[in-house]
C-alpha cells in the first residue's frame, strides 16, 4: 500500500460496501468485497514499481476493467455512488502521488462503466 491515505480511502470503501451487505439489501457477497479490496491494494502496490506513464495507464486500464468486470457480476449494485467517488480518488490519488497524472485528472473515465 502507499500509505495511510490509502489504507484510509480503501477501508472507507469497504466499510460501505459492508454496511450496505450488513443492511440485507446487497445483490454482492462478502467474497465480492474482498475482491474489490484486493484489486485496489495490488493497484497501489503495483503503482510503487511502475517506471513510466504509459505503464501507470496500462495498471489503471487493467484495474478499472478488472473493477467493471466485478460490479457487473454484482449486477451493477458492487460500486454506488460514494464508492464510485471514493475509489477513483484513490486510484488517481495512487497515479498523481508518483508524478503520472494531476490529483484534477480522472484517469479512469475513459473505461470506467460504474
């Protein structure tokens, strides 16, 4: 992980994640959950080795589509607003904190489906 930020942001969106299964409603599972957690904290340690920004956009690129591919299998109900918000502040935060991108730059949008 790159740091208390980080381990801050991903344990407020799993927090809400978990409130929102822990209420009965969720069309996800637990194990969903933790999918998501470990696709965002293998971003930020992946992000500590990438060298240019081409490959920064390549991990984003990848862990985005690996983000859409889960909440699709949650039926779209995975990824809400709030983590929407929160999960693309820490992958941006994640690219601009090495140099690769602006905090004001989504570069997730582009592949994002949530």
């Amino acid at each position: 992980m790159m740091g208390g930020e980080f381990e801050h942001l991903q344990s407020t969106i799993i927090a809400g994640m978990r409130a929102y299964l822990a209420d009965g409603g969720a069309a996800y599972s637990e194990a969903d959950i933790l999918d998501c957690s470990r696709a965002l904290g293998e971003h930020c340690a992946a992000m500590q080795q990438v060298e240019t920004n081409q490959q920064a956009r390549a991990l984003t690129r990848t862990t985005v589509l690996r983000l859409n591919e889960l909440n699709e299998r949650c039926g779209g109900a995975l990824i809400e607003t709030d983590q929407r918000e929160q999960i693309c502040a820490l992958l941006i935060r994640a690219g601009a904190r090495r140099g690769f991108n602006r905090e004001d730059e989504d570069v997730t949008e582009q592949w994002r489906e949530w």
